[in-house]
C-alpha cells in the first residue's frame, strides 16, 4: 500500500511515491531517468581514457579522449563525461575539480565502473630488508591501503601511522612519513605491489558550484574526502547512483555533503572510511535509497557513524544496511530531521552503552538540540548495546519496529510511538 508520512512530519515532503507491504518493507517508486539533468541530450560529450587518452586531444571520440577526468571537468558549460571503466589514479582523476553547470559523468560502456582513486602512481619502491621498503613520492603520501586483504565489505587493510622509523622497522603493516619521502613496512614481507596502494591528501572528487550532478557506476577511493559537495546557497542536485565512497583520510568522511542542497545517494555503498560514511550538514536535503554505511570510522573518536545529519539537515532514508560502524549507526544532530523507513542497523562496534543503532541529537544533556528522527519498520541486527537513543531535547518517533536489543531513552529526550 502507499505510504503516507507521519502527521507530525512536516519537512521535505517527497516528490515520489513510497509504498510499504505488511512485512515492513519499503520501496521508492522514483524514476531513475527522470534525475539525469533536463537538457542532456544536448549536451557536448567529452570521452575519457587514461590508458590511451591525452589532455592535448579534443576529447571528442574515443579515439581522441582527454586522459584525466579533471580534463573534461574542467570544459565550460553543461557537458556529459563517458570515462573508460579502468582505475583512475591522482593524476588522471577528478582531483577535486568542481565543474560548472550541468555535469553528467558516466562509464562509456557497461563493462566495469570507474574506479577515481587518490593514490600516488608510478612509486619505485627500494628494499631495506625484513619486509621493509623506502620511497620517495611525487607528491605527499598520506595513508597506505592493503588490498590483499579484504574484509567482508571488499575494504582493505589500513596500515597503521607511525611517527618514528625505529617503529616501522619492528611492526608490520606500519608506515611512516617525512615529507614526499615513505617507509612501509608490509604485512606479509612482500615488495609492495599493485594490491599496496599510498593515497595523496589531496581532494579526490568535489563538486562546489551551485548547479547539478549527476554521477552513476564510480567507486571513489581515499583523497582527502573521496566525494564532496559544498555550497553556500539553494539550488546545487547532486545525483549519485550505484557509486562506492570509501577510504577517507584522518578525520574525514567517506561522501560528504554540505550546505543548501539537495543530495540523492540510490544503492550506494559509503565504508571503509576514516570518520563518517554519509554525512550531511549545514542544512542539506538528502535522499538514501537502498543504501549501505557500514564499518566506518578507524580513529580514536567513537562518534564516528554509518550516516548522520548535521545542523538541520534533513532526509529520507529508505531501505539500506548501517552496520559495524565504531560509533552509532545512525546519528543525527544540532536540529537535524530524518525520516527513516525499513533500514536495517545493527553490530555497532561502539564499547559501551552510549552507543545506539540509532541516535537523535548531540550527547551531552545541557544541548539545546532538537534533533528528530521519524523510524518506521527497522531491523534490528544483534550485538549493539542499545537500539535507540536520544539526548535531552531531542526525539525519536517510532512504529512497527523487529528488534532483538532493549530500547533506551539513554538521557533525557523522548522516544515515542507514533
């Protein structure tokens, strides 16, 4: 049957229809042709290849592709980008270019995705002994990504930052850094190869202007954010569909959204990132669909989320999987509002009891937050402290739920049945 919002949900009423079954499944009846940019058929087609491309050719034909997305991205006006499906290094990818006016960015077939990538290409790698390698880089080596090592969601293994060469000499999976110079110590003893990866600091893709994009089958990995948007005021649509967003740098999140806007994300994957995987803030509309924000957050702060809200954002997240984030797996903040229907969240690798599957507002009780999340039909997953949790002014509202935790107000807020 279709579903109708909550009588007390006066925000971003969407433009779709949602229907619900009587087992609490939900399901968007949103046309996906209809968020490709009006007009594209117009649009100049720029081809991209970074094997055999050169940003010295016209870009016109596949024959005569630009070599790096940054190229294309950087043609004035509304534009449709084909890339080759390939993996697109620093140098040959968006590099946090920000393109004007209408953008679409595409594989050119449907052989493979993209795969955008800031790690540093063409590293000579020289051997010290005991598994340990010295190089110098191009330019300023950040992070190291172990790809021969997967865990269940295909991320790979981070090594771990030392300050001290002394260190990297004795552990394994370690690496240090001083200036464009880096010593890896490697988890098995092998000479780092194609599967060990040095990601730049520099930003990966990025979309800053006020006008619309629309990004569908690429995977971003690391740069400083894999994906951001900002803007200043109303007006930006930012569309990715089938899109993975995973290995941010320290302190950031994997597809970041801020500012006015409108941000639709449909089965995309945000994990393996240092913070965040989804998060919006400074008053960003968002749509998710059938999508995943799982096993995020590899630093020392246990706030890091599968998808939050901040600074009165607000969504509709519907269907999707939120599990084995560090923090809370959904949290939202600082006046922020969520409708929240079917998802699925569990697995918290948060360690004590302030750690829910979903959280509404900021933790400390003197906050002035009203934070509200409207939660409809969730699933809830075994091995989280708490399932729902809320801070003094905030809310959660809630119906129909399959959960196998205990549900706590954890300070002061309301949690209530709709």
């Amino acid at each position: 049957m279709r579903f109708e919002v909550p009588h007390n949900w006066s925000e971003f009423v969407p433009y779709f229809s949602i229907y619900e079954n009587p087992v609490g499944d939900y399901f968007a009846d949103i046309n996906e042709q209809s968020l490709i940019p009006t007009g594209y058929d117009s649009f100049p087609v720029y081809y991209v290849d970074p094997i055999s491309g050169a940003d010295s050719k016209d870009g016109s034909r596949q024959d005569r592709a630009f070599r790096s997305i940054a190229k294309a991205l950087s043609m004035s006006g509304n534009k449709r980008i084909l890339c080759r499906p390939a993996v697109y290094d620093y140098i040959t990818g968006w590099k946090g270019y920000s393109a004007s006016g209408k953008v679409i960015v595409e594989p050119w077939d449907e052989t493979g995705s993209v795969i955008c990538s800031g790690h540093i290409p063409g590293i000579a790698w020289t051997p010290l002994g005991g598994g340990v390698y010295r190089a110098r880089c191009s330019t300023y080596p950040h992070e190291v990504l172990d790809e021969i090592y997967k865990d269940q969601w295909g991320n790979g293994v981070r090594y771990v930052r030392e300050s001290d060469s002394d260190d990297v000499e004795e552990e394994e999976g370690t690496f240090a850094v001083s200036g464009k110079d880096i010593l890896v110590h490697t988890l098995d003893g092998r000479a780092p190869d194609a599967n060990i990866s040095v990601y730049t600091n520099q930003p990966n893709g990025r979309f800053d202007t006020n006008g619309q994009l629309y990004v569908r089958n690429f995977e971003f990995r690391g740069g400083f954010v894999p994906f951001q948007c900002l803007t200043s005021v109303p007006g930006q649509v930012a569309t990715f569909i089938d899109c993975t967003f995973r290995y941010s740098l320290t302190g950031q999140d994997g597809y970041s959204m801020e500012g006015p806007g409108l941000s639709i994300a449909i089965r995309c994957k945000a994990t393996g990132n240092h913070s965040d995987g989804f998060d919006y803030r400074d008053g960003r509309n968002f749509i998710e669909i059938d999508c995943n924000g799982s096993a995020n957050g590899f630093g020392s702060s246990y706030l890091d989320n599968g998808t939050t809200a901040h600074f009165g954002s607000v969504g509709i997240t519907i269907g999707g999987l939120y599990s084995q984030n560090k923090g809370r797996n959904i949290h939202d903040v600082f006046d922020s509002k969520r409708l929240l229907l079917g998802a699925t969240v569990g697995d918290s690798r948060g360690v004590d009891a302030s750690k829910a599957d979903i959280c509404a507002g900021a933790s400390t009780s003197d906050s002035p937050d009203r934070t509200e999340i409207w939660a409809l039909g969730i699933r809830y997953l075994h091995g989280s402290p708490i399932s729902r949790s809320t801070s003094s002014q905030s809310k959660i509202w809630y119906r129909r739920h399959l959960s196998s935790g205990t549900d706590i107000s954890e300070q002061l807020g309301t949690i209530r049945p709709i």
